[in-house]
C-alpha cells in the first residue's frame, strides 16, 4: 500500500489469504484501517483441498469466472488484515458504483450477474448488493444479450419552485 500522496520509499506490505481479484468495487480510509472491497475469484481446490493453479490459470484464460464480494481491511497501525466474505451466494463480476463515492465509504455496488458456458461466461443480468449488510437484489432480464459496461445515473432531484420578489 502506498500512501495517497507518498513514493515507492513509502510502500507497507500487508498478508492476505491468496486469492485473484479481477475488479476492485472501492477503497477508502476509515481511521486506521484502509477498507477495500472487490469480486474475489472462487479458489479451485484439488482432492486433497490445495489449489488447483492449473484449473485456476484455464478458468481466468477461458472466462470462467466465479467471483463473490468480499472485503478487506488493512489496519495501518497494527499492520494485520481482517477479511470478511460480503455474498457467495450467486456469481458476480464487473462491479460499478457512484463515481461521486470513490475514495469513499461506498455501501451499494451494482455487478453484473454471471453466468458460466463452455467458451466464457455470459452476462446474465445485474445484481445490487448492500456492503453492509450483504444482502442483494438481482434483476435478469429474459434475454441475456449484453449487460457488461453498465453505467449508473445518480438520481436527479427536482428542481425546487422559487416565487419572484420584488
């Protein structure tokens, strides 16, 4: 981790279960901790439950993706990392949230809903998920034609009436 406005001379190392993230959701400080949250990439186990790097390595090269959201925190002052899993309950990836609230605590992150064939995954609608409490609301549409890329409109407020004075 490098400070927000440090050098090289200034990196700090943290220890964290291995895993693979393809996309981060946000990061933000919060006192001594720096949070991050991101889909994290299912480990592939063999039968005697190490990781399986060539089933790993054949399923990141194919698109195979079975990611879930999760959280870390890196403690700044003591140097340890807590984890904690967000949702494994359905397969997500491409995470976007409100640009406004990078750098920020973020509770919402809209991902798009996976869905594994034999040559890739298939985008297969969005998920809303709360960071807080891990719950999610999916939305699948009955085709399945092209939900990557989304992007969020923030919510516009109406305009307030004003009366002229003189």
């Amino acid at each position: 981790m490098i400070p927000r406005y440090g050098d090289a001379s200034q990196i700090r190392w943290f220890e964290a279960e291995p895993c693979f993230i393809y996309h981060v959701i946000n990061a933000w400080d919060n006192g001594d901790e720096v949070v991050m949250l991101g889909c994290r990439y299912r480990t592939p186990r063999d039968l005697s439950g190490a990781p399986d790097e060539e089933r790993y390595a054949k399923a990141i090269a194919h698109l195979q993706i079975d990611a879930y959201v999760y959280e870390w925190r890196f403690n700044l002052r003591t140097g340890q990392t807590r984890e904690r899993l967000i949702d494994d309950t359905i397969n997500t990836e491409f995470p976007t949230m409100n640009n406004a609230r990078q750098g920020v605590p973020t509770r919402y992150s809209y991902n798009v809903l996976m869905k594994n064939r034999p040559l890739g995954a298939q985008f297969a609608g969005l998920a809303k998920y709360d960071c807080e409490d891990g719950s999610f609301t999916a939305f699948s549409a009955a085709t399945t034609s092209g939900t990557a890329n989304h992007r969020l409109r923030p919510r516009t407020r109406k305009p307030r009436k004003t009366t002229a004075t003189s």
